[in-house]
C-alpha cells in the first residue's frame, strides 16, 4: 500500500516523497505524504475521494482523466487556507511533471507541479489507487 517516489535532483538537495494510501471504502482514502529533505521531515495527511473519470480535450489529449479531492486531515488545516484541492491526473502521462494534469494549490498554480499531483500520480503508476 505504499508508493515512494524520489525526485530528481534539483539545484539543491535531494528530496524524498513517501505516499501511503489506505482504502477506506469504494470512492474513499487517507493519504499520508512525507517529503523528506536532508533532515527535515515534513508531513502531511489527506483524504482522498475518488471522484471518477472525466474527459478533457482542452490540451489536446484524448485520456481519460482521473479526478480526484484532497481533504486536509482536519488538525492540519489552517485560517486562510483552503482544507480540500480537487485535482486531476493523466493516468497516461510519461512523469508527474505534464501539462494534463492539474491541481487548484498555490503551488501547482505557480510551478506546474505540485505533492498532491506526484503523489496520485505515483499511486496511480504503482496500481495502489
Ligand atoms: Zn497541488
């Protein structure tokens, strides 16, 4: 029930990303994501309902996409933050980094990626979701 994945190296130091998704029921799941950099362990924890299939032929692929809402673990979420992203996966696509998949987070809005899209797609890729 685990998929790891490791990303490669950037300017900086290697970071780590270890997602671990635990079926709750058909259409629901907890997500825990650790991202290890050098030291420092950051974590963070998520329901994940599975919200099917949808097509979108706006970048000019013809995939079935899976759709996906992140939910904060209620003692992660902060004032001012939003607690859920809904984001969208290309279950076809060569690496966590393309322009089919898509995320409403700050940062996947201002990089293209982002842990919520990595981690589903890697979960997705490893047959775990
Ligand atoms: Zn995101």
């Amino acid at each position: 029930m685990t998929a790891t994945v490791e990303e490669p190296r950037t300017a900086g130091q290697q970071k780590t990303r270890t997602a671990r998704y635990r079926h709750l029921t058909e259409n629901l799941g907890t997500l825990d994501m650790a991202i290890v950099k050098g030291k420092k362990v950051e974590e963070f924890s998520y329901y994940v309902e599975d919200l099917g299939t949808d097509y979108d032929d706006r970048n000019g692929s013809t995939n079935a996409y899976r759709c996906f809402r992140l939910t904060k673990a209620r003692h992660q979420q902060k004032p001012g933050e939003p607690s859920n992203y809904d984001i969208q996966i290309d279950p076809e696509a060569e690496s966590a980094q393309h322009k089919g998949h898509s995320c409403e987070c700050l940062g996947f809005l201002r990089w293209g990626k982002c842990k919520h899209v990595s981690s589903l797609f890697a979960l997705i890729r490893n047959g775990k979701i």
